[in-house]
C-alpha cells in the first residue's frame, strides 16, 4: 500500500467513526427529546451530587445569624432583629421559621429552602429555554447553573439562592405572558406578582434584578407602541415590598467597610471572571467536539429567529447578566463592600444566552445542546470527584473533630488552658460559639474597640456585636479592649494578621506588644494562626 493510499485508508477510518459518532448521538438526542422527564431526572440526580459532600458541613458566621434569628421567641422579635441586627428583607428568616416547625433546627433545616429554591431556579430556566427551543437547550442552560460557583448558595442558610429561584418563577411566568399566540393565563399574571414578591423580599438586591425585568417590558412596550396595562400593574405590585428596605439602608450605609473588600474596578472583572472562567472553558471544548464530528445544523427552528428567542427575552437575558455591573458601579459611589453572591442573577441570564449561542450557531442542532450537556455534566461530576467519591464509600474517611490542630492530637483548646483565648475576627468567634464547650467558651473573648476598628481595619461590621448577648446564644465573652488590656497582660491571640476585616493584631503591634508565633492550628476556622501576646508595661501602667 502506497504512502497516499494509507492515509486515505486512514481518512476514510477516521470519517467513519464520525459518522457512526454523529449518528448515534443524533439517535440519543432524539431519544431524549421524546422523553424530556429523564432530562429533569439527570439535573435531580447532578443536584443531589453537587448536595451530598456538604451535609454536615458546620454554619459559618452568616449563616448563624439566619439560624438564631428565625428561632426569636416570637415572630415580632424576629422581625425587630432582622431589621436591627442582620439588615435583610424577612422572607428567608420565615421560611427557616416554618422549616423549624415541621423538622428540628439543625444545619440541614435552616438550609433546606435555599436547597429547594436553587433546584427550582435550575427547573424554571430549563423550562424557560425549552418552551423557545428543545428540552436538551433547556438541560444546558440548567447545566449552566448548576455547574457555576455559584452553586455553593445553594446549601447555605442565606437569601440568594431564594432570589434566584424566584427569579426564574418571574422569569417564566413573564415568558408565558407576553405569549401573543395564546390566551393570557391569569395563573401566569399571579405568578408574576409571586414572584416579584418573593424576590424583593428576600434582598435587597434582587431590586436590581427586577429592574432589570421593568427595563425590558418597557422595550417591549416600545416595540409594541402601547403599553400592556395588566402586566404592568402585576409588575408594579410588588413594589410595595421595597418599604422594607429602609431601615437597612440606612444602617448599611452608615458602616465601614476595608477598602479591599469595597466595590472596585477589581471586582467587576473578577466578578465576570468567576462566572465565565469554567464556562468558557467548557464552551469552548464543546465547540470543538461539535466541529471535529461534524455536526451539521439540520434540525428545524421552532420559531422564525434562527435562536428561537424573542428580542425582549435576549434583552431580559442581558439585563440579568448587568446586575454585577450595576451594583458595583452604585456601591463604588457609596465605597460598600461587595462580594461575588450579590450578584447571583447574572447566572441566570448566562443560562440563557449560552443556549442561546449554541442554537444561533448550529441553527438548533439538538445534537450539538446533546453534545455541550455531555461536557457540562462532566464540568459537575469531573473524574476526579468521582474517584474521590468512591474511595470514601470503599475506604471511608475517619471524621475529624473541628477543634484539632493540625497534624497534632491536642485540641485547640488545651493549648495553655490558663491564658485568655481572645479571637481577633468576629467570623471565629460566632463560629466558636456554636461549636466549642462551654468550658473553653468560658476563655475564649472578642474585644471591641471602634476608634481602632477604623483606623486599622476600616470595618465596624462586628462592632455590634456587644448587643447580641442577649438575643443570640453566645457563652463567650465580649469586652472592650481598652478593659480587657487592664486586666490580662498576657493572653492568646487566634487571627489572620493581614485578615482585611480584623485590626486586633496590628493593633496591639502598634501598642508595641510581644506576639509570638505559636503555629498555625487547622481548627475548622477561617484563622489558624496562634499567637501568644504579652503586653508591653505602657499598655498597663493604668491597671489597677
């Protein structure tokens, strides 16, 4: 055989496997787009995978306060220290309240209707996508979600993954009503004044998001060159909600927050980066699978643009994607702090817009959503998750208490059981206060000073922290510096010296007192360096 005959042999091999590649997933495809429940089964089963390694996961700081607050005594208590203490809208803290009722307060309760509202946020985008394309579009903008980073607010006690899931009940209900080949359902109208409900009371935020939404009816409305009065209506009721957001408001922008953590340049790009970073590279992997096989686009459209998507649904899409945009540009002005999960619906219309992509460039080749589903799965269950998953049911891991040091058997506890146990962030200290014995609890102090907040951190956050001894179940011990320095000269320190929100260790640096090192202690906290401090005679020459 001739060097060209072989590579023609070698050709002809290669395209043959492509073929019998195409046609088999084409016969997948097909069969999974008649039988789309098995679509809503694989997310349920990926769900559950992405659940299943943070079940016993303890409650960190942020979420202890929704823990404590929706057990207050009375439904009017809880409401008093929502808008005093926690500054949020109050639909999260009633939800874990009625959890409570129906299934003991635990970190499994509290958590549960973030657990329900993320799966809901993936079922209503899946539906979202399906009713312009195909059930397999739908599992990969769920796929999407699901597979983002932000899927860690999915089992956490706070409100995002509750505005997320409302998000997609509004999202879906406004679909269905701007439907003008159908009867307007008035259960699509309730829906809207649900969902809009839901989603301004559960944060602030969510505002944004919502605007979002107003913005894109009134481009509608524009297109249609009259405005529709019913939907409008529906959208404005939820309005009212805003009343809420007052008190926060006010409180919120009377803080201090480090200037690492405020709004920046930095954070719009690191904001964007977090979301399209693992995408992108799932995307674009995908792409060459579906071009090395060949996939062509012929599959019919199910509406007259090549994408299946109306202009106002594009549109709504991009607006979500502008909510991280949006709140940092607002919270530069006023130098908040802001974090990634404030800007949780963009999510959503990424979902959208990357089905959306695949359908415009394959003109709605099933295979192809097949094909990028196939990569978004294993971008959720990667090979490496599973052998670590299997390994622990063949040879479990022997669970570790949260107090050990390191590689050292002593608790964190033991170490020089006869000096005060002071914690220089206030995320370790709650924390501590859910997890330790009364016994170190005893020792154990977190010191308030607010002149040296400001001028070493830029950060009050934990300032407050004095009036939740009576509401929250803290056994520790809350003083002010200045006394406490009175009457210990000698004391253990548990910190993050460069931590931006923390100042006690750069403050009793510049009191010239002796830190020494101890060791790092890997004890489940956010800190891990110890420290044992001895002040210098200055500091307490006024002790009496």
């Amino acid at each position: 055989m001739t060097p060209a005959q072989k590579q023609q042999s070698e050709l002809r091999f290669v395209a043959a496997i492509q073929t019998t590649v195409d046609e088999r997933l084409k016969k997948l495809a097909n069969f999974l787009e008649s039988r789309s429940s098995i679509l809503l089964g694989i997310l349920f089963l990926l769900y559950l995978w992405i659940l299943k390694g943070e079940r016993v996961k303890p409650l960190w700081h942020d979420e202890l306060y929704t823990y404590y607050i929706a057990q207050a005594p009375t439904f009017g208590k809880m409401l008093l220290w929502i808008r005093t203490i926690d500054l949020n809208p109050p639909l999260y803290y009633t939800a874990a309240r009625i959890t409570f009722h129906l299934i003991h307060p635990s970190a499994f309760s509290v958590r549960l209707p973030s657990m329900i509202a993320y799966f809901v946020a993936a079922v209503c985008l899946y539906q979202f996508v399906r009713r312009r394309l195909t059930p397999l579009y739908g599992l990969l903008a769920a796929l999407v979600l699901l597979g983002s980073s932000f899927n860690l607010y999915s089992f956490e006690a706070r409100p995002y993954a509750l505005v997320l899931g409302f998000i997609g009940i509004l999202a879906l209900a406004w679909q269905r009503a701007i439907q003008t080949d159908k009867h307007r359902s008035w259960i699509a109208l309730l829906f809207i004044v649900v969902g809009g409900f839901g989603m301004l009371l559960s944060h602030i935020l969510a505002a944004v998001a919502y605007a979002a939404l107003l913005l894109t009816e009134a481009i509608r409305c524009f297109l249609r060159r009259k405005p529709d009065w019913i939907l409008w209506i529906c959208l404005a009721l939820p309005l009212s909600a805003c009343v809420t957001y007052l008190q926060p408001i006010q409180t919120h922008d009377a803080g201090a927050f480090p200037k690492l953590f405020q709004a920046s340049i930095t954070n719009l790009q690191a904001a964007y980066s977090d979301i399209w970073a693992g995408l992108a590279s799932l995307l674009a992997a995908a792409i060459v699978a579906i071009v090395l096989l060949r996939d062509k686009p012929t599959d019919p459209v199910r509406d007259t643009s090549p994408s299946g998507f109306t202009l106002p649904e594009i549109i709504l899409a991009l607006g979500f994607c502008c909510v991280p945009l949006v709140v940092i540009f607002v919270f530069m002005h006023s130098h908040s702090a802001y974090f990634p999960r404030y800007g949780i619906a963009a999510i959503f219309g990424v979902g959208i817009l990357v089905s959306w992509f695949v359908a415009r460039w394959t003109a709605a080749s099933s295979r192809a959503a097949l094909i990028c589903s196939i990569f978004f799965c294993f971008g959720i269950v990667t090979p490496a998750s599973l052998a670590r998953h299997l390994q622990n049911v063949v040879q479990p891991v022997q669970p570790q208490g949260v107090d050990l040091t390191g590689d050292s058997t002593t608790p964190i506890s033991q170490i020089m059981p006869n000096l005060p146990f002071v914690d220089a962030s206030g995320l370790t200290f709650l924390e501590m206060n859910s997890r330790e014995n009364s016994t170190f609890l005893a020792r154990v102090y977190y010191l308030n000073d607010l002149d040296a907040a400001v001028q070493y951190a830029n950060a009050t956050i934990f300032e407050g922290f004095p009036t939740l001894k009576g509401k929250f179940p803290i056994q520790a011990n809350i003083m002010p510096y200045t006394q406490f320095i009175q009457q210990h000269s000698t004391f253990l320190v548990f910190g993050t010296y460069n931590y931006p929100e923390d100042w006690l260790l750069r403050k009793l640096v510049a009191d010239h007192a002796t830190l020494r090192f101890l060791g790092d202690y890997s004890a489940g906290y956010k800190d891990e360096q110890l420290y044992e401090v001895t002040l210098a005679p200055s500091a307490t020459a006024t002790k009496p």
